[in-house]
C-alpha cells in the first residue's frame, strides 16, 4: 500500500493503473477511520480492481469551529487498518495542497440542501460538494463508495455527480453498527461511556418508530420519536424528518407510493449523531 501526499503523484500512479486497463475504486474518509469505513473500502476491492482511500479533514464543510478543533485526527492507525484491507493507494494531503487558494464556488442543491442537515448546518452541503468534486476530478474513479449513513449527503452527492456530468458511479453501501445497533461514526470515540451506552436509545427509538408506522399519523409518530428520545436525560433531538429518499420531500401520509426514509439528528453531550431508518 502506498502512501502519497501530492495530487501530481497520485495521479501518475493511477494513471499507470488506468493505463494497463485496471478499473479504479474511491472511498473518500476524513480519516479516524472504523470498520464502516473499511467495509466501504471492501466493497471498492470487491467492484473494481485498484482501490484509492483519501484521508483528509475537510475544513470547508464545518461550520462549527470547534467541531473541527475537535474532529479526531489518528492518520497512523488509520494507515495501519488500511493496510488490511483492499485499500492500494492512500491519498493524504494537507489543507494547503487542497486549497492552494480559497475555494469560492458555490453550488446549489435547491430543497436537497435547505432541509434537515442542511437547515441546521448552513453552508455544509457547499463544503461537501467543494471537496469531493474537486477529490473526484483528481482521482477520477470508475467508481465512488458512500456509505447510506449519511443519507442526505449520499443525495446530494449523486445530484453533484450529475450537476457536473461527471463519469462516476456512486455506489451507496449499508450503515454498518455497532453490535448494540449504534450506527458506527468516527465521533463515537469523543462519546464518555455513559453517553456511548446512552446513545443507543437512538436506534431503539427508529426501529420502534418503524414498528408503529401502520398505527400512527406520519405527524403523530415524528412527535413520538422526538419525545422518546429527549426523555433520555443524555440525548437531545434537532430533528426527526420523514421524507422521499429521492428529492427528500417531507411525507405527510404512509398513503404515499414513494419509499421513505426517517432521518434523525440528536445531541449527546456535545457530541452530534446522526441516523435513518427506511420505513418499508
């Protein structure tokens, strides 16, 4: 496995692979990495025959300073789960190689982007977008891997791709969790063990709101979600939507012909999780 810091050498090296006819995988990571990352890096080895990884901590898609003060930084473990994996090309560079100068584009999703992260992250999405366009046009993969976690993001990248015609397929991958059902994150780690045994109220409370989908409103049972979560004294909801899992539309009626995907934003302690759960 191979370690590179430089957009000009990465390239070389994929071109090499590209050139003797090998398909080309990508798993963008802001690092701290966990096994849901390294089964989206799997994945990559599975689909395509040379798996590039980049590890960099995006600072445009912050907009909580002390979030990314905060965001853990562990580049030598990382390298070392990386090197178990299919993962042949690590791209680690630092925020100047990034953006030699101030990346000023500004990209519209229309509602993708003004609801739920997107309403309570202002200017996230823009920063997203500003990064994996431009890891993607470096790295230009035959195939991208997100995982569905970060479901809004997974959206809103496949409106990226399509936006700037990029020739890329996005492949989204399942949220792998921990054995309590804790949707894995890299900020589980700044989690005290009381707030980690805690935080598993969150997915209890989806797959219960899942269970009572038939017998409650749509209105009713996004109450009910958001009241059994904050009755857990370590948990606090920001938002608990029910929405199409294509233009992310708020439902209103389970009548409703299009598939829907609940998604949840809580705060434990001043850590933030995120989660969904798809209501069949």
């Amino acid at each position: 496995m191979l370690v590179v810091k430089e957009i000009t050498e990465l390239q070389e090296l994929i071109e090499r692979k590209r050139t003797a006819g090998k398909t080309i995988g990508f798993v963008p990571t802001m690092g701290a990495l966990h096994p849901g990352h390294l089964s989206l890096v799997e994945s990559a080895g599975q689909q395509t025959d040379f798996v590039v990884v980049s590890i960099f901590v995006n600072p445009t898609q912050f907009n909580d300073k002390n979030d990314l003060i905060n965001y853990p930084r562990t580049l030598d473990q990382d390298l070392e789960l990386l090197n178990q994996t299919a993962c042949q090309l690590v791209f680690a560079p630092e925020v100047d190689t990034m953006y030699p100068e101030p990346d000023t584009r500004q990209f519209n999703f229309g509602k993708l982007e003004q609801v739920m992260e997107g309403q309570f992250r202002p200017g996230h999405f823009n920063g997203v977008a500003q990064v994996v366009s431009k890891l993607l046009d470096m790295v230009k993969p035959d195939k991208a891997f997100f995982g569905l976690k970060d479901f809004q993001q997974l959206v809103i990248i496949k409106a990226l791709v399509k936006q700037l015609n990029l020739p890329v397929e996005i492949v989204a991958c399942p949220t792998m969790r921990e054995h309590d059902g804790l949707a894995m994150s890299s900020r589980n780690q700044r989690l005290t063990s009381e707030q980690r045994e805690n935080a598993t109220h969150i997915r209890q409370t989806l797959l219960a709101a899942r269970n009572k989908a038939g017998d409650m409103s749509v209105k009713d049972l996004k109450k009910w979600v958001i009241d059994t979560i904050n009755q857990n004294i370590f948990l606090k909801t920001e938002y608990f939507e029910i929405t199409d899992d294509e233009n992310l539309n708020p439902i209103s009626s389970w009548e409703s012909s299009l598939n829907k995907v609940g998604c949840v934003a809580v705060h434990c302690g001043e850590v933030r999780l995120i989660d969904n759960i798809v209501f069949e």
